[in-house]
C-alpha cells in the first residue's frame, strides 16, 4: 500500500481541523512553551560519533542540501559534507548572533536575520548572497517556485518576497517560531508555521496572502519538519508523541504516536520512508513507518546527549547534532 493510500484523511480527521483554535484558548499552565529535556549523559551510541570543533560544537540549528550539512552555533555557521567535517574541512562563515531559524531549499541553505535573508549555496557557501528587508525576520524558507516566506520576529506577521521585494504582508496566529515548506504536485509548494508559546500548528496560504486553518500541537509542540507531499512531521515534547499531518490542501492531523518521553528533533527518511524522533530524556532516536496508516515502530538507536537537531541524508543516514558538545552522530541507513 502507497503512503498517500494508506493516509488518506478521514472524515473526523477532516471535521476536527474545521473550526480555528484560538491562542486564548490554552492553558499555559499545563500546555505550551515546551523545552527538550536535558538528557543524561552519552553511553554506546550508536554508529559514529564525529567531534566538531570548539566554536560550533554546541550545535543550535542544522539542515541539509542534498549531502551537504549547515551546522550552527551562535556566531558561527559551518558547511560541508560528513567527510568534510570528519576531515575538519568545513567551511565556516561568520553571522550575526542575532539570525533565527535556518531551512534548505534545493541546494540552498536559507537564513533569517534581522533586515535580511541569506541564500548560502552548499557548494560555495558565503554570505555574499543575501535578500534585504526592513524587518526583523526570525525565521524563512524558500519555496521552489523560488518566493521567500518569513515570519517577522515577535510579531504575528508573514511576509512573501519575491524578486526581492515584498509583495505580501498579512496576518497569522501568534508569532512564528518555526516555519518549513514542502513540495506538492501540481500546487503551490505547502508552507506550515509554529508557535511554541501556545503550542499552535498553522499552514500558510502564501500564494493568497492569508494564515491557513489552525490546529493545536498535542501538550507542546517542539519542532516541525519537512517531508513529502504537502506531509509535515511534528513533535509533541511535553506530550511525549509525534504527529503526522498534511498540509497539501488544508492542514490536517492524520496521526499521532506515543513516543519515548521529551521527543524533539524529528526528521524524514525519503529512502526509507521512516518518520524518525530523537527522545533527549531518553537519548534514543526511532524510527516509525507509516506505510499501513499507522506508525509502527521500525528501530531505535542509542543516541549522542541532547540530541536537538536531526536529518536523514538521501541514502538513509542519520545524522544528529548534539547541543551540549557531544559531537554528530552518524548512524548508517537501516
């Protein structure tokens, strides 16, 4: 059975995504601004365990462009392949702290700052390409149509640049701290935001200028990342589960799976096609298949400590991304 067949939407899938949440609505008490546990410390990880250095090895943020990786750490940005940081020869640019969330589009690695968007090409990465703006941007994707979509920082705002110049401001729930874009046939690409505050999951009607339908993340949303076909994988790290939505037409929540406690990295597996978690509390990384419409557990590995960042390179291997310094792991494909 397809993915797509097996995860097609059900009616009360469909009807519970109907009416808008409200922030108002949460108990900040119980729910919202969740955290990533502070893991014990590493024992018998599994697979390699490659040191970084000193300025970047307490790792904040990280994507991929096809086999190329973008590390950061405060100031620091570093790009390479796993051989290229296994040998100490990434290249290293400099940023400015202040920059927010970073995505990969292509083989471009996307970069919010304050008044500007960096494009860094993996083969050649510099700072030389950058899209300006008057706003604060916390977070940016580039869709394949090549349009940049930002969320402003500490504002309830998206704008879209295209060419750029802004041609779209409008309106969302909450400031934006997360926002990953994913291809869809025959559409516009899906763009899907967060808020951690009020653990809000939202899709974004770029194209029209406009926030999309809006869903609430479990007990505490921690990450989003991009998978295939308009799919978005999400992690509830308070809730201890991860969720599986789409977001191809209006977003919607397909599945969710209890997970070993505070889940927060997640991370697709085209190869494979695994929806994969990384437990900090637990420092274990599992793999989950969908393929039956369910998520049923496929493996789990020991992981580095204080796992935040993770990906999955296209021949299926893992690479995850210590925040404490306990280095980047790289567990080879099941």
């Amino acid at each position: 059975m397809s993915l797509l067949a097996a995860c097609s939407v059900s009616a009360a899938a469909l009807s519970a995504c109907t009416s808008a949440e409200k922030s108002s609505d949460i108990d900040t008490a119980t729910m919202g601004d969740a955290t990533a546990a502070v893991s014990p410390a590493s024992a018998n990880p599994a697979g390699e365990v490659i040191p970084l250095d000193s300025d970047i090895a307490q790792v904040s943020d990280m994507e991929r462009a096809g086999d190329t990786l973008a590390l950061r750490s405060g100031s620091k940005l570093q790009v390479g392949t796993l051989e290229e940081f296994r040998s100490k020869a990434a290249t290293t640019l400099d940023i400015d702290g202040q920059c927010g969330d970073m995505t990969a589009t292509g083989s471009t690695f996307v970069l919010a700052c304050p008044n500007a968007v960096y494009l860094i090409d993996k083969d050649a990465p510099s700072m030389d390409n950058k899209v300006s703006s008057d706003r604060n941007l916390s977070t940016a994707v580039q869709t394949t149509s090549g349009e940049i979509v930002a969320g402003v920082k500490d504002e309830a705002t998206v704008v879209v640049i295209k060419d750029g110049k802004e041609t779209k401001d409008f309106s969302v729930e909450d400031p934006t701290d997360e926002m990953v874009a994913v291809p869809v046939d025959g559409k516009p690409d899906a763009i899907v935001r967060i808020n951690r505050k009020y653990t809000i999951i939202q899709d974004v009607k770029w194209a029209d200028g406009k926030q999309g339908a809006i869903l609430r993340m479990g007990k505490g949303v921690g990450q989003i990342s991009p998978a295939e076909k308009g799919m978005v994988l999400a992690s509830d790290t308070i809730g201890n589960q991860i969720g599986l939505y789409f977001a191809d037409d209006v977003i919607r929540l397909q599945k969710t799976m209890t997970v070993p406690e505070s889940p927060w990295a997640v991370a697709w597996d085209h190869k494979n096609t695994l929806a994969w978690i990384a437990s900090t509390k637990e420092n274990q990384i599992v793999g989950y298949d969908p393929s039956q419409g369910n998520l049923d557990e496929k493996t789990r590995y020991q992981s580095v400590a204080d796992v935040h960042n993770m990906t999955v390179l296209d021949d299926g291997t893992i690479v995850a991304a210590s925040a404490t310094g306990a280095g980047l792991e790289v567990i080879p494909s099941v």
